[in-house]
C-alpha cells in the first residue's frame, strides 16, 4: 500500500493532477486495502468488508473540492462533510492502532448500543455515505450527457439522495443557492487539468464512477448490518 501511494505522488510531480485524478488515485490505493473479515460465525456469510479509515477520510476530502467547483450550492452540504470527517478523525486519533478500521468502530457502537446518538461515528458515517450517493449520482448524469443543464442535474441528484434527509431550513437553503450553479461549460473546465479535454475529462468521470460504486455499495452494507436502525436519521 505505501509503495503504490509513492508511485501516485511521483507521478503527480510530473503533471498537475486535477481533484477527479486525485480522487481517482485515492480510491485505488483504497481498493488495494480492503480486506474481507470474518469475525464471528454469524458474520459468515455478511461479507463485512475491513474498510481502513484514513484513505477513506482522505477521499471524503477531496470530495469536497469536487463539490466545491459547484460553488455556494453545496455550503450545506460540504459544511455536513467536513463536520462528520472531523468526528470520525477525532475518533482515529483518540487510538490510531485500535480505530483504524470503519468497520470495527460501527461494530463497536452497535455493540454499546450508541448508534444513535447524535455524536455518533456511525452518524457521520451514515451521512458521508449519503454525500458519496449524491457525488456519485451527479457525476453519472453528468458522464451520460455531459451538454445537459447543470443545474437540473445537480437538483435531480440531490433530490434523489439528500434532500429525503434535510431538514426543511437544509431544503430552502439549498434551493435558494441553486440559482448560483455555474453552467455546464464553465463546470467541465475547472474540474479539466491542463490541456485536457472535456473527452478526457469525461473518461476520467468515468474511472472515478467505476471506482466510486462498489465503494458506496460496500458503505451501504456496513451500514444495514451495524446501523440498520437507523438509516432513516434525518438532518
């Protein structure tokens, strides 16, 4: 794992690497890490992933700089982000060796029975999952058509995935800042690199799609067998 992260950061010395290629690079090396766990028999047969937490943190932070090139719209939402990073982060460094691993903190929790407290690691899990399901969402109507309204798109997807969660005061305030998305063209060139083209920017949208689904797809099952009781928390 750390031989194939100094490979990325030699290659980033040599050409600008744009937040998709970070991203990109940042769940490859996250991909390299997982594991599968067994831990108990009645877990046999639940595929209960060994998810390392700080290369997944580290990604949720460059979500944010995806999100920020949409600008003033995702406030809220990259204000939720950063907050649940924190707490996740605080929990990390409390004992690095012993929280290093998502899974056993929500296995934790659940087995104190503190899942649903409003401070709660298995909380700011639940909602970074829910901000991976909306990037993933945007960027897949982005990548089927990438000439189509951004605004409609962003608000599709949030509607999809977010807004179900948001509080009313969340709602209003995203709907007056969706006015402020910038239009397709402008988006597409502040996520392209140097000399890249709105195809290869396309292409790389694409990669991160590939990587970026079973990822969500593996948060959601953490989720169901450590905090099902709670999938429905609202914000």
């Amino acid at each position: 794992m750390k031989r194939k992260r100094c490979e990325m950061e030699e290659a980033a010395k040599e050409k600008k690497i744009t937040e998709i290629g970070s991203a990109i690079e940042e769940l490859s090396v996250l991909s390299i890490a997982k594991t599968t766990i067994v831990t108990t028999e009645t877990e046999a047969t639940s595929n209960i992933i060994n998810l390392p937490l700080k290369p997944l943190l580290s990604f949720c932070k460059l979500i944010i700089q995806v999100l920020d090139k949409i600008g003033p719209t995702m406030a809220v939402l990259r204000q939720d982000i950063n907050q649940n990073i924190q707490r996740l982060e605080e929990m990390w460094e409390s004992d690095p060796i012993m929280y290093s691993n998502l899974v056993e903190i929500m296995r934790k929790e659940a087995n104190e029975g503190s899942s649903k407290k409003p401070k709660s690691c298995s909380r700011a899990t639940l909602w970074l999952t829910r901000a991976m399901d909306f990037t993933l969402a945007l960027l897949q109507r982005l990548v089927k058509d990438m000439s189509q309204n951004m605004e409609q798109a962003v608000e599709e997807s949030y509607n999809l995935t977010i807004k179900p969660w948001h509080g009313w005061i969340s709602c209003a305030a995203f709907k007056v800042a969706l006015k402020l998305v910038p239009n397709n063209n402008t988006f597409i060139n502040v996520l392209a690199g140097k000399d890249e083209s709105h195809q290869m920017v396309q292409d790389d949208i694409r990669s991160l799609i590939s990587l970026l689904i079973p990822l969500v797809s593996q948060l959601h099952s953490i989720l169901v067998r450590f905090f099902w009781n709670c999938m429905k928390c609202t914000n």
